[in-house]
C-alpha cells in the first residue's frame, strides 16, 4: 500500500487504484427530541449518525464508543458495496 497525503491510501488491484476514505465528524446540533436513545440510524446522505445527549458527549469513552459504532456499519457498508460493484465487472482477458 502507498501512502499518498497522509490520509488517503491508494489501493492498487490489477492495474487500477481505489481510494479509501473515512471522514468523522462530530458537531454540535440543535435537538427538539429529549429521548436520545444512542442508537446509530443510517442518515439521509447515506452515513451514519448517532446522537449523544450533552453529558455523554462529555465523556471520552462514550464519545469513542459512539464514533466507533458509527464507524462499524459504515465500513461493512462501504465493503459491501464495493465487493458488489468489482463483482459485477468482467475480467479483463489478456
């Protein structure tokens, strides 16, 4: 693997080259609902969120947990569609 600016890796399969990224983001949001219940939802954009109620996004190892719970089907997502995608693909014949 090859290290191109420090925080995209390039994958290079037969020729090809597949960027791999992640990007986490964690924001301050204006909430109508008091029951935040922690859960990841897949979001409209299609990542994935959870929301932290302010005491818990407080706290390092709850914070941690909830990055990386959203982390998780993010990248099975992303593998999955991957996978589905070269899958699809005829083989070059040489």
């Amino acid at each position: 693997m090859k290290k191109q600016d420090g925080a995209t890796q390039l994958i290079r399969i037969g020729g090809r080259a597949y960027r791999v990224r992640t990007q986490v983001v964690v924001e301050e949001v204006d909430c109508d609902d008091p029951g935040v219940d922690g859960e990841v939802r897949r979001a409209a954009d299609g990542g994935f969120e959870v929301l932290l109620s302010a005491e818990d996004a407080t706290s390092i190892d709850r914070s941690e947990q909830a990055i990386l719970g959203t982390c998780w089907p993010a990248m099975r997502t992303a593998l999955a569609e991957h996978l589905h995608a070269v899958s699809k693909k005829k083989p070059k014949t040489r």
